[in-house]
C-alpha cells in the first residue's frame, strides 16, 4: 500500500472553481502547509481573507459544514463554511480564513504561555450542547453519530473491512510497511477492556486538537480549524493536545482547571488510558500509511509503555 496522496490541482483549475463562486477579483491564492487528507489554498476577495479545501475522499466536507455551524454557533472560534460543492471527481469546501498562523510556528516558550486558553478552549468543546443528537463515532451530515455505541464505533473503526474509506485494505500495511501486527493487536486488546471506562460519556470530540489544527497572533488563541470530529469521551481531544505538547504538564493542567471550576471527572485515569490507546492505534496505523516511521516508533514505545 502506497502513501496517500493529497490531489494536485493547477492555480487555473482553483482560479475557475473560485470565479464559480465570487466572480471576478479573487487574488492572492496560495497553497497553505498541514492538511494530511486535503489540498488547502488560501485566498483573498474583496479584502476578507478565505480558503478553499480540495478532496477526493467521498463525502468530504459534508459533516465540516455540519460541525461548523454548530461550533461558531455556540461560541467555538471555529470557521464559517461558505459553499460546499463538486468540480469533477473533488470535493471542495470554501470557508472564511481566521487570523493567525499554525500554533506549531510559535516558539515552544509562546505554546506553554498560550496552554491556558487552550485548556480552557478544550473545556468549552467538552460542553458543547449535543443533547439533540444521537449516536457515537463519526459525525454526520445530519448530525447524528454513525454508530450506536463507542464501542461498536472502536471495533467498526479498527476491522479489515473499510471498503470506500480512506482505510480501504488497510491490513496490506503489515506486509508493505512499519506497521507490525502483534503490536496493533497487543494495543487494540488493551484499548477493549478500557471501552466500558470511556463509552458511558458522550460529547463533542475535535479529533485532531494539535498545533496544526490550531491558529494564534502568538500571544493569544485566535481559532480552531479542520478535525475528525466524532461523539464520545472528550478525553480524546485532551489526550491528543499532550501527546504533541509532551513537555508542558497538559494533563496536571487540565486537572487543575476543573479542580478550580469545582469539576470532578469519574474514572479519571481508566478513561484517559482508553483515550491514549484508541487515539494511538490510529496514529500507528496512520503513521505506517504515510511512511513516517519516526512518529511511528514513538507512538509505539509510548502506548507500550503505559499502564
């Protein structure tokens, strides 16, 4: 199995896709870093900044759409979804650009000065009202999660079959990459008996809540951007900022944050294990599509090491 790769599109080709959409006098259009399952541009019209995603995955940006009004909604610094259509085989997403750069080009002194509004950004994800919806895992357009149980998600989201995904024969990775099936195994068997911790809570789940998916001036959090967002344990999100902020003490952090609201989590320690080990074993899998056998082996000495 090969790494995936993001489509490629010419400037004409984005430069027609935007004057379908704003007519003349788009500008300024330059493709943007990060992104792992998307080509992403920015550009400006009428002086506001946007961007614009490309994708080739079906039925991409269809929960984005959902999620974003949902988030901006509710006082999330999330950004607003424009336009949602088709050019050929991609599917493109036009939302407006919130000031900032990535939170990863700030300096690591700047990331531990910002860790608090991040906590507290977190926090504010966890209690975002999703009372009116049902369901676990992934969200849908309609908003709505796909499954009926995390764990029924954990198992559908870790079996062989994932035809029409992202994931389609996975399972080649162990023979054509770093990807080692004892290892993915002794992980996911751990990853099951921590479920019952994790599945008696649900909430919002950013998914991919890291200095990449996260916008500052450098002094201050200015938005939140892209996700796999899904229904479950908000630990995940929490688990995820402290595994790419492994220095900054994200976890005693967050305890004191809710100490200090008069907030009590219960099974405190069996759920954040059952968040390292399922967000974990996607990123095993994910590093070993990408060939990114560093991130790989970190993960792999981290998860194993846990207890």
């Amino acid at each position: 199995m090969t790494a995936y790769e993001k489509p490629s599109l010419a400037i004409r080709e984005i430069e027609e896709v935007l004057r379908d959409h704003f007519g003349p006098g788009v500008a300024e259009i330059n493709p943007l870093a990060g992104g792992n399952l998307s080509s992403v541009f920015s550009f400006v019209h009428e002086g506001k900044g946007y961007c614009v995603k490309f994708s080739d995955l079906a039925g991409a940006y269809e929960t984005e759409r959902y999620v974003s009004d949902l988030l901006a909604g509710q006082g999330i610094p999330f950004p607003k979804c424009l336009a949602l259509r088709k050019t050929g085989r991609l599917a493109y997403v036009i939302m407006e650009r919130m000031a900032g750069r990535n939170l990863s080009d700030c300096t690591e002194e700047e990331q531990i000065h910002q860790l608090p509004e991040l906590i507290g950004i977190l926090t504010s994800l966890a209690d975002v009202e999703v009372r009116s919806t049902f369901g676990y895992g992934w969200i849908r357009p309609d908003g709505n999660g796909t499954y009926e149980s995390w764990k029924d998600f954990v198992v559908a989201f870790i079996s062989e079959d994932q035809t029409g995904t992202f994931w389609e024969n996975w399972h080649d990775l162990y023979r054509t990459s770093c990807l080692e099936r004892d290892v993915f195994e002794e992980i996911y068997n751990r990853l099951m008996s921590y479920v019952p911790y994790n599945e008696s809570y649900r909430g919002f789940i950013h998914g991919d809540f890291h200095q990449w998916n996260i916008l500052s001036d450098g002094k201050r959090i200015t938005g939140i951007i892209d996700g796999n967002c899904m229904y479950g344990d908000c630990l995940v999100d929490l688990v995820i900022l402290d595994r790419h902020m492994p220095r900054s003490g994200v976890i005693q952090k967050y305890q004191d944050n809710l100490a200090k609201a008069g907030k009590v989590i219960p099974n405190f320690k069996e759920r954040l294990l059952g968040a390292y080990y399922f967000k974990g074993l996607d990123g095993l899998r994910f590093y070993a599509k990408m060939g990114w056998r560093d991130a790989y082996q970190g993960t792999r000495q981290f998860l194993l090491n846990l207890t």
